[in-house]
C-alpha cells in the first residue's frame, strides 16, 4: 500500500468523483450522428475532433431543442474562418473559464503615417 501525506477522506472523495465522471450515457440516432460528423470532415476537421465537435453540436441541439439538421443548413452558409468561429463559441459554452478556446481578429487601425502617403 502507498502512503501519501494527504489524509484517508480526502483520497476517497476524488477517487469517488473520478470513478463517477463518465457514467452518464447519452444516445442520438444514428442518422444525425452520421450527418453531423460528415458535415464536420468534408470541412476538414479530422475525425477525432469530427466527432468531438458533432457530439458537442448534437447536445447543444438537445438543451436548445432545435433539430441539428437546422443547426447544420445554417452552418453551410459560413466560410471557414465563421465557422472556426461559431464552433469556438460552442466549445466554450462546454468547458470550464480556465480552459476555453480563443481566437485571434486582425485590427486594422489606420496610422497617421499610412493617411500622409500620396499614391
């Protein structure tokens, strides 16, 4: 047995929330799984995060009780970089302050120097 310096109680009560972390089952039809996923590739995710993002999707559609189907019609209609975007945001509604996604906007600041140029 290995001993640490935390005590006994303490030990048990992560193992328990540990232990207890992955037992909610969550199912989808296979049809909206598929498309979802689809969707997610032919956009050039990898089918790791494909699948990541669409199991994501498909429960954000759940809570907001909206068809994915619609979620994805409107989706199609982004270029890459909205979508990157859209899918940040969604990512982020699902994890914790201390761990979300960013990403970075182009400012375009006019410089005094850039106005006193003659072209």
């Amino acid at each position: 047995m290995i001993t640490g310096n935390l005590p006994i109680s303490q030990t048990g009560g992560v193992k328990l929330v540990f232990d207890n972390y992955f037992t909610k089952q969550v199912s989808f039809p296979a049809a909206e799984i598929d498309a979802t996923v689809g969707f997610f590739i032919k956009r050039g995710f990898d089918n790791s995060s494909a699948n990541s993002t669409a199991i994501i999707l498909l429960n954000q559609a759940r809570v907001e009780n909206v068809s994915v189907f619609s979620l994805l019609d409107k989706l199609k209609g982004l270029t890459e970089i909205q979508l990157g975007q859209v899918i940040t945001q969604v990512l982020n509604s699902y994890r914790e302050k201390t761990s979300q996604l960013g990403y970075r906007t182009a400012i375009n600041t006019a410089t005094f120097e850039a106005r006193n140029i003659l072209v």
